[in-house]
C-alpha cells in the first residue's frame, strides 16, 4: 500500500473521529451481513430512531435479573398440578466395591 493510500485511510478515520465514529470489524453469519450494516447504519445516526434502537437492543442483550421465585410459580402453573403422581423410587444400598 502506497504512503498516499495510507494517508487517505488516516484522513478518513480521523474524519469518523471527529464525528463520533469508529471503524471496526465483526464476524457474523453471512446471511445476516446486510441486517448488521442496516443496524451500524442505523446507530450511527444521531437520531431519537438510533437511541431508541440502541436502548432496546442493550436492554434485549444485557436482559433482566430473573425474579426470585420463578421455579416454583412454573412449577404451579405445570399441568400435572394435582394429578395424585407416585415419585417415590425404592431405596437401595448399591453395590459392594472392593477397593
């Protein structure tokens, strides 16, 4: 790469600089390389549109604590609430290993 390339890419990535931007590469499925730069397109931008998108997708990513107690509520929505089952299993001693 000639010094003249490599000074065009420096003024233009200090161009994004100015502007907020940053370059950067990420790896992801081929089908869904249009769907990445739609959405780097998108945030991007300083729009409401962009803060709200950013908003969600970190809240959708970071997710949100699980509420305590949440076993036993899906355990007494479950169908089998009631239906009389049998759990028990025969107690055995298992087996003699000779060590």
């Amino acid at each position: 790469m000639g010094s003249s390339q490599k000074r065009a890419i420096q003024n233009y990535r200090s161009r994004l600089g100015k502007r907020g931007l940053a370059r950067f590469e990420v790896l992801g499925r081929d089908a869904d390389r249009d769907l990445i730069r739609s959405f780097a397109r998108r945030l991007s931008e300083d729009t409401p549109e962009a803060l709200e998108l950013r908003a969600a997708v970190s809240k959708s990513i970071a997710g949100e604590p699980p509420k305590p107690g949440g076993i036993l509520a899906a355990l007494r929505r479950s169908p089998l609430v009631g239906a009389d089952l049998d759990l028990s299993r025969p107690r055995e001693k298992g087996r003699k290993v000779d060590l």
